[in-house]
C-alpha cells in the first residue's frame, strides 16, 4: 500500500511545488473563470483514465471466467449428457469434470440447462456446498428445479433459446436460488440443435463492490447495455434486473435520467465510444438535474459501455485549496505550471498505467510471458504486483487444461484406432459371410435348367441380408422353385436364412416337390422345434414369408402355396395375383397351408417377389410402391424379353426410390416354362 509520502498524489503535489518554486515570477490576479477550466481539464483526465481503468478491471476478470465458461459449454462430455441427460455415467463424468471448472470460476460456482428437460443443475462452493466433495452422489448431481415455460421466472431461458444467442450476459434475480447475479450464459450446441445453457454467475454484490463502488465523492461509475439499461451501478436498485433476456418488467435506463433533448446526446456519444472503444468519449450532459462530465468507454468483448459521472462541484478531482492562493499570486507562471503539472502527471500516473493497459491488453489476447511495468512504490505498483499474481495464476490455470485437452485428444485418438481395427475385422467377416450365402444360391442350377426364361433381382439392404432364393429339379423336367423372406437384414437376416435353408431342405426332402403346402407346414414345424428350447429376447422377429411353387409339365399345372406372400401370372396383357396364407412361417398360431393349382402356359410369366420390393419408399411423398403399382409395372415391361424386363424393373424401381434409402432386402424371381421341351 502507497503511503502519503511515495503515493501518486503525494508525487503530483511535490512536482507542482517544484515547479512553482522554479518559475521566480509572482502571478497576476486571476478568475475564477480560469481556476474552473484548470478543474474542467483535471476531471476530464481523470474521468478518462478512471474509466479507462475501471474498463480494465471489469474486462479481464469477466473475460476470463467467460473463456472458462465456454470451455465449461464446449466439454466434449456436456454435449454427450444433454442429448442423454438420463445416462448415469456420462453424467457422473461431467460432474467430475466440473468440479475443476467449479474451482477455477471466480464465483467458484456453475450451471447447466437441459434444452430437452428444463432441468437446472447449480453448484456454488461458496455457500451451498462447501461440502461438496463429501455429500452422496445423488445430492451432487441432482437438479436443483426445473424450468417450465409457464412459469415468468423462466422467461429468461427461453428467450435466450428463442434468440439464438451464443453468448449471452445477463443480471437476473434467481428467485429459487434467491441469488442475484451477473450471469454468464453459453448456448450449447450439436449439429445445429439446441441442447441447452452452461455458465457461471458473478453475485451482483460482489460486482458492484468489486467494479464499481467508490469512496470518492462525486464520482459515480456504472455499467450500460445497448439499449442504456444500468447492468451495475453503486445504487442496487437502479440495476435493470432481467434486461439481456427481456424479462425486466421495470427497465431502469439512464436515458430515464435525462432530459429529452440531451437524448441524443448520450446516444452520440455512444456510437463514438463504439466506434472506437480503444478510446474514452467525453461529454457535458445534465442528470437527475445536475451537470456532469461523463466518461463513456465501449468493451465489444462484453457489448457494454463503461460510464463515469463526475459533478465538478463535489468531487475531489484535484486540491483547490492551495490552488486559489498560487493561481492568485502566480499568475504569470500559470502556463508554465500547467505544463510542468501535465508533464509530471503523465509522467507519473498516464504512463505507467498505459504500460499496464498495454500488459493488460496482451493478457486478455493469450500473451502471458510478457514483462510488466517497473514495480514502483505507490498505488500503480501495487496495481502491477497483483496484476502479475493474476497473469501467473491465468497463465497456469490455462496451462493445465491444455495439457488435459492433450491427454484427452491422445486417448480419443487410441480408441478410434482400436474402433478402426474391430470395423476392419468385423467387415472382413461380414464380406466372408456373403461369399457363403451367395454360395447357396442356386444361380447355376437355374441357368442350367431354364437359360434365359428367367431372371433374379437380388439386392441385400446390407452386404448380407436375410432373402434368398431355391430351386430343387427333379425328373419329367420337374422342379421346384421359391423366394424366402426373413425376418431382419443384415448379419441377423443372414443368419436366419442359414436356419430356413436348413428346414426347407428337410421338409423337401421329407414331402418331395409336388406339394408346396405340405413342404410349408413341414418346414414350420422343424423351426418350431429348432427353437422351442431356446430362450429368445423379447420383442425378436424369427417369422419367415415364403413363396413355393412346383412345376409339373408333363401334367400341364403349376402348384403354388405361399406364406404371406403372392405368385403373380402375366398373358402379356393381364396381371393375376394368387394370394398365399395370411399367417408366415414361425407366426404366434400355426397356419394351415393349403395348395393352388393353375394350368401352365407357355406365354404366361411367373414371378415371387419380397415385400423389399412392394414396399420401398419414393415418389414424391415417400410412399411405399404397393402391390397396384408393381402390378403395373409388370404389365408395362410384360412383353420384354425376361433379361430386358430385369433391367427395366430394376430401373423404374431405383426411379421411383429416388434419394429415399433402400428399406429392407429386395428379391425378385420371374420364370416362364416351356412345354415343348
């Protein structure tokens, strides 16, 4: 602490005595008109350089618990629990994470908001949980209330949603809480959604005392927002509670304090501080009916104006009383005294303070290892002690959470290597599983046996899916030929068609060819008793559609018999349907399956089809096809030659899909028989 004999005024009243007593030449008479501009000049610097300084002092404390808190917004693991708030352990790992921030916010307290919720989560060390570490874990992350849309004291947080601010900074009275607060809010983000509000509050008190209380008279200091609401002032209640987020019923402006014509004044001066808030804008304007110098200076980091108000007429600005008598007796040095007075002052007091403005400035850019102003013996030394002590501790605080991002950035890289193995392994399994089911398909037998009177669409959703295809020849130039639907896609999907292929084959060979219906009752009754003994999870597809049908051309007649699924005949011209059962094989009730015969012609085309096909979604709305337009899309291509016909169904299927993704495994079988084999 500076004492009167090494303080700043004591230093400005020795090199006023010094010059005075330099300049030998008595002073002439005079008025008190001069003595007010020497005041004027004096007040002006002073009003200037203590909001300077009062700029400082709120932006760095302010701007550094801002730059934790959108660290605090921005944690990789607040965004995994606001989007799964009911997650236990990403919320036992935010939590963690938080008691960190918690120690390092001046306030040495945080909040968070669920978007989704309304939840609102407060810990504050310095009067609710200063045995915080010690309590339950419950206690620790439980909610301290939640925010309803209903409720007008939280207007706030769904204004702030509304507006889309990323930064907001708002005095608002927490009635809950029963906390009054500068608050620092972040909106939090993934992906362009709203997930919710992170921050830190500043108890209003403890700002006002900290920035802007002072003991000398006559000097008011205050804070401004865009619209001239007081965000802090030295009297509480003119502080406009609520005006960030538009929930303040009552504004309290300066502008209430002002005469109509000086309105625009103040708004001038304001836009000229804006402009160039390196500066300090100066102006005469009367409020609450008394004229005043303010001093107006602009922090864009925060979009506040810093206002001093000093009354000529009660502050302290410099020592008059002395000055009468010199002015009186000295009249000829006055200009020579002026000068030396600047002189030493800027010696003295603006320079020192514009070198730690300067480290200040270099600070709030990130520039820590920087070397302040000359420890001096007075209240600027002082000053740049404590202004050091803070640089260290910033400049270490930082320090540490980047050497955690480091080792968080190394352990997120190390698992994603891991995740890159495990998909390589898991898609070179998934690539050998499909060379085996393709090696089931009867591909051969069917090219070998009917040529170009048929065709096949297969297209798993995925590499492997859960569709396949048989056919079983026999003799007369008999055969049996079908299209199995299972349940799912993918690996499962294939999977169950390992099962199905395997009861197929043996209710074939059980039953023979010539009864599609029996073959169907057989199969389902070997998958009943494959897994009757099986514990399956709860809410697992295992039903099965498939279509059968045996060609018998030495009697004229095609059987069919169908689970959940249809035979469609075309001539060329018309489309029949023969409808197969309703129930599928595996269904919750056995079906009785029973056998549809139809008379063979050469002309007619056959074709079985998985509800991949009728139902994928395209066209304009995203419906799905349908069986009325699949029909006429097989009477449209009917007259083709069956190779020809693949490829065009093919394409009006990818037409009418358009972007929409393909939505379950597609198979299409179509064959003709001719009988003059």
């Amino acid at each position: 602490m500076a004492i009167w004999g090494k303080g700043l005024r004591a230093k400005s009243m020795w090199a006023l005595v010094i010059v005075c007593l330099a300049a030998l030449i008595p002073a002439v008479a005079i008025g008190w008109q001069i003595m007010t501009d020497v005041q004027a000049h004096f007040s002006q610097a002073y009003a200037r350089n203590f909001t300077q300084l009062n700029r400082q002092s709120i932006l760095v404390p302010l701007s550094r618990d801002l730059a934790l808190a959108r660290r605090f917004s921005d944690s990789v693991l607040m965004r995994q629990w606001l989007k799964n708030e009911d997650d236990p352990q990403h919320k036992a790992k935010l939590f963690l994470e938080s008691q960190g921030f918690m120690d390092d916010f001046s306030s040495h307290s945080f909040f968070v908001v669920s978007a989704q919720s309304g939840n609102y989560y407060y810990r504050d060390l310095s009067y609710q949980d200063l045995n915080y570490r010690e309590l339950n874990y419950d206690n620790k992350t439980a909610p301290e209330y939640t925010l309803s849309e209903n409720n007008p004291d939280d207007a706030w947080f769904y204004n702030l949603l509304a507006s889309g601010q990323q930064i907001n900074i708002n005095v608002n009275r927490d009635t809950r809480l029963k906390t009054t607060r500068v608050w620092l809010n972040i909106l939090i983000k993934d992906q362009g959604k709203v997930l919710g509000l992170a921050g830190t509050g500043i108890d209003l008190t403890h700002f006002i005392d900290d920035f802007i209380a002072t003991d000398e008279l006559g000097v008011t200091p205050m804070i401004i927002d865009e619209q001239g609401a007081f965000q802090a002032h030295p009297n509480i209640d003119n502080v406009a509670i609520g005006s960030a987020t538009g929930t303040d019923a009552k504004l309290r402006t300066i502008t209430a304090q002002l005469g109509e014509a000086e309105i625009p004044r103040l708004q001038a001066l304001m836009a000229s501080a804006k402009s160039t808030p390196e500066q300090i804008s100066l102006d005469w304007l009367t409020i609450n009916g008394r004229r005043q110098l303010l001093a107006i200076g602009f922090m864009p980091e925060l979009n506040w104006y810093v206002i001093t108000a000093i009354d000529p007429k009660t502050a302290q600005v410099v020592e008059v009383s002395w000055l009468t008598t010199s002015l009186l007796a000295f009249i000829a040095l006055l200009t020579i005294l002026l000068l030396a007075l600047a002189y030493a002052i800027e010696r003295l007091i603006l320079a020192p303070l514009r070198r730690l403005q300067s480290s200040a400035t270099a600070i709030a850019e990130g520039h820590y290892h920087l070397s302040l102003p000359v420890s001096s013996e007075d209240e600027i030394g002082d000053l740049s002690t404590a202004f050091g002590v803070m640089a260290n501790k910033v400049q270490a605080h930082t320090e540490e959470l980047e050497h955690k991002v480091r080792s968080r950035t190394f352990e997120l890289e190390e698992a994603n290597t891991k995740m890159q193995q495990a998909r390589l392994q898991i898609n070179a399994s998934i690539d050998y599983a499909s060379l085996i089911q393709k090696a089931i398909l009867p591909d051969q037998q069917l090219t070998q046996m009917l040529g170009e009177q048929h065709f096949v669409l297969w297209q798993p959703r995925d590499v492997v899916g859960g569709d396949f295809y048989l056919f079983h020849p026999a003799e007369q130039g008999r055969f049996l030929v079908g299209v199995v639907d299972c349940a799912g896609h993918g690996v499962a999907g294939a999977l169950m068609t390992m099962l199905a292929r395997a009861a197929l084959d043996h209710a074939i060979h059980e039953c023979g060819i010539t009864s599609p219906a029996a073959i169907l009752q057989s199969a389902d009754k070997i998958l009943r008793g494959m897994l009757q003994d099986c514990e399956l999870p709860r809410g697992l597809a295992t039903n099965m559609d498939v279509g059968l049908a045996c060609v018998l051309p030495d009697q004229g007649k095609l059987v069919f018999a169908g689970a959940k699924m249809s035979l469609y005949h075309s001539d060329g011209e018309q489309i029949n349907e023969v409808k197969g059962n309703r129930r599928t094989l595996l269904d919750r009730r056995a079906a009785e399956f029973v056998d549809t015969h139809l008379s063979l012609q050469p002309q007619n085309i056959y074709y079985l089809a998985t509800d991949g096909y009728l139902d994928q979604a395209g066209g304009e709305k995203g419906f799905g096809l349908g069986s009325s337009h699949f029909c006429e899309l097989l009477r449209t291509h009917a007259t083709l030659p069956l190779t020809e016909q693949a490829q065009a169904l093919k394409h009006a299927l990818d037409d009418y899909r358009g972007n929409y993704p393909q939505r379950d495994d597609i198979t299409l079988l179509a064959f003709k028989v001719d009988l003059s084999a």
